[in-house]
C-alpha cells in the first residue's frame, strides 16, 4: 500500500515538473496602452486599477503563480477572456460590453470572488462600489433594461 503512493505521489510530482514546459498560458506580455476611457476622475480611475486593471487592461500585474502550470493556464486564459470583454486599454476599438460593466459590479459578478479571495486590495466597500458603479454608467451608459 504504502510503495503504491509513493509510485503515485512519485508520478503526480514528475507529471507537475513536466507540465512546465507546456507553454500554454505563459505570454505574460502586456500590449501597450493605446486609449483609455475619459475617466470621471482620478479616484474612480483608481478604483477601477484596483479591481479591474488585472483582467480588464493590457497593465496586468502578473503574480508569481500565474508561472506555474497548471494555474497559468487558467489566469492566461482569464486575463484573455476579461481583455476581449472590456479592455479599458483599448478604448479605441468597440467595448461592447462596457455598458454591463456597472450591472456586474452591482451583482457582485466582477470582480470575481476567486480574483478576490486572492487580491484583497480588489475588494470594494460598497461605497466605492456604488461610487464606481455611478462612474461606469456616466461613463458608459447602462445595459439593465429599464
């Protein structure tokens, strides 16, 4: 029994180490910022660095796990889907989804609770919830059907 988990733990452990030369998920690279939305102030502008910037910029602050497979693979993958969602580097191209983004933050969809539970700095009060909230729809206009 006990010569089988190590053969296990033995495998699992050489499976990780050769999972690393999978470079799936390992462009760390940050496009260059080309135009950025006209904030409504510098506060709320910061706000949005705070929980948003990581997912939703081309300035993403990599932490050191987003180099390890298989975490890479997800954060990659996250930091892509969240660009081609709302890029607020890139406000030069079509941001679809920019008039979601304050029914999302309202909802407590973004930003995400896993980013969260990770980046305590990306928690908001509900005040500067509602203060980035009321920005976004100034700034972008509402998607909630009225």
């Amino acid at each position: 029994m006990k010569k089988n988990l190590v053969r296990v733990l033995g495998g699992l452990a050489a499976l990780l180490v050769v999972i690393q030369l999978v470079p799936v998920g390992r462009d760390h690279t940050n496009p260059p910022v080309k135009v950025e939305p006209a904030w409504t102030s510098p506060d709320v502008r910061a706000l949005a660095v705070r929980a948003c910037f990581d997912c939703h910029s081309n300035e993403t602050k990599w932490p050191w796990y987003s180099n390890v497979a298989p975490i890479s693979w997800v954060v990659s993958h996250h930091v892509d889907e969240g660009r081609h969602e709302l890029n607020f580097s890139e406000w030069d191209r079509p941001q679809k989804h920019a008039k979601d983004a304050e029914e999302e933050l309202r909802e407590g969809e973004m930003p995400m609770k896993g980013y969260v539970a990770l980046h305590a700095e990306a928690k908001l009060t509900d005040a500067e919830k509602k203060q980035l909230g009321d920005a976004f729809v100034a700034m972008f206009g509402s998607g909630e059907a009225h």
